[in-house]
C-alpha cells in the first residue's frame, strides 16, 4: 500500500506504545528513535489548535540527524486535551491526575493531536480534532483509575482504551485513534502522497 515509501527508512520518533502499536496496525513500516524527554513548552497566548503541531516541530528539530539523511523519513506527534480554552498537558503526579479527571468529568472536551512528517527535501505538518464527552465520574472511579492504571503519561491523565474509556465516556466525534495519540487516518494519507 505505501510502495512510495520503499526507499525511506521511517522513523517514529516517540515511546509511546500507542503510538507504535498505532502505526504498526496501519502497515506502516517503521522503527523507532527516542529522544530523551523534550520540554513541552509553548507561548501562554498561542491558540491551544497550534500546540500540538508546535510541539511536534519542536521534537522534529532534535531529530535533524536523521532526516537529513536521503534515505530517511521521521514521524513526531504531540498530543494535548483542552478544556474550555485551557491546554491540559500530562499529570506531574497522582493529585494533579485526580485535579484532571475531575474537571473533565461531566464535561465535553476536545483532543488535538499534531503530527509533522519530514525527509531532508519535504515536510508536512497537520492537527486533528476529536472531541469527547466524558460521564460523570464519582471521586471513587476516578481514584481507583489513576491508582489502578497511574495514567502519568498521557494529556488529560487518561487513555480511552483503558478501563475510563470503557466506563465513562459517552461519546466521541471524530477520530478515536487521534484521542489515543496518533490520527493514522489522516497519517496514513499523507504517508500515501509522501
């Protein structure tokens, strides 16, 4: 299907499982290249829909030894959770994950996943919107979900695959992959016209 892309090595530059286990369900080859940490810094006044693709320009740059090979292409994205306007980034901890569910729970928020896709000669950059409507959640399910799963690494402090997901979300529009961290659909298009 991606017969275009047979002379790059991909590159996925993130650890997040889901991410990998994402792209490897679409059939994209690949492998992966993990940066140390990265700050996750942004201007306070920046609209919260450039976030997510600012972030990702800002991992691809500590990539440049890689895709200013000829042969190589490399893949980041960043994932945020807004609500009302405010970006809600990963928990520090166990107190700031249980402050997050309990302002999501009960309420509608939205989900921005910005991707960039860059070879030494093309780039291309994106976002993808989903939002979601989360149950009321009792303080009981929302500690017992941070204590059981310790959602420390995920935007809003939690995953939708997961046991919340299961249990409290009532609905989404838009992509679900995109609420787990990658939009492959959109990816996988751009990766077809690459």
């Amino acid at each position: 299907m991606l017969d275009n892309l047979s002379h790059f090595n991909v590159v996925l530059a993130s650890q997040s499982p889901r991410r990998q286990e994402l792209l490897k369900m679409a059939g994209v080859p690949f492998y992966v290249e993990v940066m140390p940490d990265l700050p996750e810094d942004f201007p306070v006044a920046m609209p919260a829909i450039d976030v997510p693709e600012l972030l990702a320009h800002n991992k691809m740059k500590a990539y440049e030894h890689l895709w200013s090979l000829a042969d190589t292409l490399v893949i980041t994205s960043d994932t945020i959770v807004v609500l009302d306007g405010q970006v809600i980034n990963k928990p520090a901890d166990r107190e700031e994950a249980i402050v997050m569910l309990s302002k999501l729970s009960g309420m509608v928020h939205e989900v921005i996943s910005g991707v960039v896709i860059k070879s030494v000669d093309k780039e291309v950059s994106f976002n993808d919107v989903t939002k979601v409507w989360f149950r009321e959640l009792s303080e009981a399910d929302i500690i017992y979900y941070v204590d059981t799963f310790k959602p420390f690494d995920k935007a809003g402090s939690y995953g939708i695959q997961e046991w919340i997901g299961l249990t409290g979300i009532r609905k989404i529009e838009g992509s679900y992959f995109n609420v787990m961290g990658l939009p492959v659909d959109k990816l996988f298009h751009e990766l077809t016209q690459f």
